[in-house]
C-alpha cells in the first residue's frame, strides 16, 4: 500500500503558489484495509475516505469506463492492482496528472511539468472527451492561471465535443457550479475566452455569446465591441473583489445589446429593458440563487439610470429606489451601484481607458438613499388625515429630504 498527493495540490506547488488542500490517491490496498487503518469512507460512487487525523480525501486508485452520454454515465473500477499510471491516465490535463510520493519523488508519465513550464492546459488522453464537465473546468482553470494557453489539439477536441452534442447533457446545476467558480477567479475573461473559442458559450449562454461584433458608441466606449467591454467589466469586478452576485450582474449586465438590430447599431436605445428577460431567461436555465438573479435583473434594467444619476430630479431618484426596493434592502442598492460603476470603468481601447475614471454617481446615490432612509415614514402616516394618501406622503416626504441632501451636488 502506498500514497502520494496528486492534482492540484502538486500543481500549485510546481507553480509557487499558495495549496490549499491535498488530495492522495491510495494504491495497492482495497476498502476494508482502509477502514481498518481508521479511514473512514465518505464517497458513494467508488471508495474515497477521509483520514482519521487529518481528514483529508484518500481515494483508492481506479480506472473507469464511459456507458452514457453526459457526465454522469460512468463505472468505476478500484482493485489493489490498480496502478498509479492507471489512475493518472484518467485525469483531465496533464498538470493535474502529476503524482507526489511520501519522500518527494514526482511522478510525471505525461510530462505535466512541461506544460507547467510552458503554460499549457493539454489533456491527458482522448478519455477527456467522455466528460462535458472537463470542458468548463479548463474554462475555470483559464480564469484561474491567466497566462495559461489551451493547446491546439485539446481545443479541437472541445470543439468536437460540443459538436457531438455532449455539452448539451450538462444539467443546470453543475454549469452554475463551474461559471461561478470562475467568476470567482482573478481573470473571468479568460473562462469565456476559452468557452467561446470551442464553441461552447454558444451552447451554454448563447445570450452572453451573441455580443461579439456588435458594436457601440466609439465616443463612450473605445473597446467598442460589445464582447470585449463585458469581458472588461467583469475583469474589473474581480479587479475589485466583488462579491459573486455584483460579478455576475457585471456579466450580464449588458444583454439586451446583443438583440438591437443591427440597423440601430452603434446605437442601442433601451437595451436595459431588452436585457432585462433576457436576463431572467438565463438565470433560469442556469438555476442561478436568487440573490444573483435579483440583482443582475436590477443591474440590466437600471445601470442607464444610474449612470444618468446626477442628471436626475430628486423624485426620479426616489422612484428609482422604490423600485430597486432600496429602503429594506440597502445592501444589496449598494451593489447594483457597484455593478454599475464596472460597467463605467470597463472600457478601454485604442489608447483610452476609463479604468480610473471618477464616478461620482456611486457617492452621489448613497447620499440620497441615506437621506430617503432618515424619512420616519410611521411619524409622516400619523400625521396624514386620510390613509389613502399615506404612500404620496411618504414619496413627498423622501423627496424632499433627497432634495435638501444634494442640494450641494455629489
């Protein structure tokens, strides 16, 4: 019986960076060795089992076979005479093929330092394609390690896979699970770089995927490219540490662009609105939380009216957060005003960029809401004599104490 760590724990050490979990594949040995040593067993389609001490996963070596479409038509195989090449070989890339043994020694079969050293996300084998998933992962890992590349033959092996259909077997869940761990990442661009390069954004978010070569307003936006300025705002969202709902609002931000006719083009007068079923549409079939849904909702709909803010009167302003539902709900007004300032700084070309540009409307609405906010709305219902009137009350009411509040501008 022996161990040794494999995947991304190697991997990120072969980087220099930061592991954060080790995860060991156990070879030569069978489960009730395992639980006889004190391991105990967590995993339901074949035998992983965490460590008594450390809890770490220690899974034993397999092989596995493909028996349906999708990503979840599998058998596996453990045996003790399972090798450690056998195991390796069913890995994804081949800097995730890269075994530690307990005394340091690498083992390499498929020259995974290589393509460390070269940034090259390559596949393992032609075994890749039995996976769907595999392709979002390689997505993620490009958000993940930017200056990383996908080598030519895995990419016409993606491509082939969305064209046989297998990406199409993806539920819901598991697509949500990869993009927002992507959008997670440092760089999100990349994942919907790669996505789009093998023809799988298409398939997945065919939404997001029809903004490339759709043109805006070179005046507003140097990039002009619609693609391009929503893979810079999202970069700029995690530039910025986002929280995941802002960086998804920031992604869908701006959908509604995608079904201007082209006649209208660079043009795109009400596309907020466009956006916003659109929007819905997408986090439906992606099943995404609900706090992610609302707030890229609020976002497409309202990100003209915030850009617009210090150009609007005070009662529009009020209205503006009725409508976003801003009084018992501040924190999540404070992130549409987020989103709304990376699609302002998302821009950039030909020489130009707005990355530092001021934003004052973000300061500039916070005042107000505070304002609106500081409203007693109990005390203005006692003093109004006739109950129907009690919600004008209250809007005349906010509107004044938004009014006094700006008086001095942002």
């Amino acid at each position: 019986m022996k161990t040794y760590v494999v995947g991304g724990a190697v991997r990120d050490a072969l980087l220099g960076l930061p592991v954060k979990d080790h995860d060991h594949v156990v070879v030569g040995a069978t489960p009730d060795e395992m639980l006889q040593q004190g391991f105990r067993p967590v995993g339901k389609d074949f035998p992983v089992f965490l460590h008594p001490q450390t809890q770490e996963e220690y899974a034993l070596a397999r092989t596995e076979r493909k028996t349906a479409p999708g990503y979840k038509g599998f058998v596996f195989h453990t045996a003790p005479d399972v090798t450690l090449e056998d195991d390796l070989v069913r890995r994804d890339l081949t800097i995730n093929a890269i075994a530690r043994a307990d005394d340091g020694a690498l083992t390499d079969p498929f020259n995974g330092q290589q393509d460390i050293r070269d940034h090259i996300f390559r596949h393992v084998s032609d075994a890749f394609a039995e996976d769907p998933v595999r392709i979002l992962r390689v997505a993620r890992f490009a958000a993940r390690y930017p200056e990383f590349r996908v080598a030519p033959e895995t990419n016409a092996l993606m491509r082939k896979m969305v064209d046989e259909g297998e990406v199409d077997a993806l539920v819901a869940e598991r697509v949500w699970q990869e993009l927002s761990r992507g959008l997670m990442e440092q760089k999100p661009s990349r994942m919907l770089q790669v996505l789009r390069d093998c023809g799988a954004l298409a398939r997945i978010v065919p939404e997001l995927d029809r903004l490339w070569g759709v043109p805006q307003p070179e005046k507003h936006h140097p990039e002009i490219d619609t693609g391009i300025h929503m893979q810079q705002v999202v970069d700029y969202a995690a530039a910025q540490n986002h929280e995941l709902p802002v960086r998804f609002a920031a992604l869908l931000h701006d959908l509604g662009k995608g079904v201007t006719p082209s006649e209208q083009w660079p043009a795109h007068h009400g596309h907020e609105g466009m956006g916003v079923e659109l929007v819905q549409q997408v986090c439906q079939r992606l099943k995404a939380p609900v706090e992610c849904r609302d707030l890229a909702v609020m976002t497409a709909r309202e990100h003209g009216n915030v850009a617009r803010a210090l150009e609007l009167r005070p009662n529009t302003i009020v209205k503006l957060l009725e409508r976003c539902d801003g009084f018992r709900k501040p924190a999540r007004f404070s992130q549409l005003l987020l989103a709304a300032q990376c699609d302002a700084r998302g821009r950039e070309g030909q020489g130009v960029s707005f990355r530092d540009a001021p934003y004052p409307q973000l300061a500039y609405l916070e005042k107000a809401l505070a304002a609106a906010r500081g409203v007693n709305a109990g005390e203005v219902a006692q003093r109004c004599s006739e109950p129907a009137r009690i919600p004008e009350m209250v809007h005349g009411a906010r509107v004044a104490a938004v009014s006094a509040a700006l008086a001095g501008g942002a």
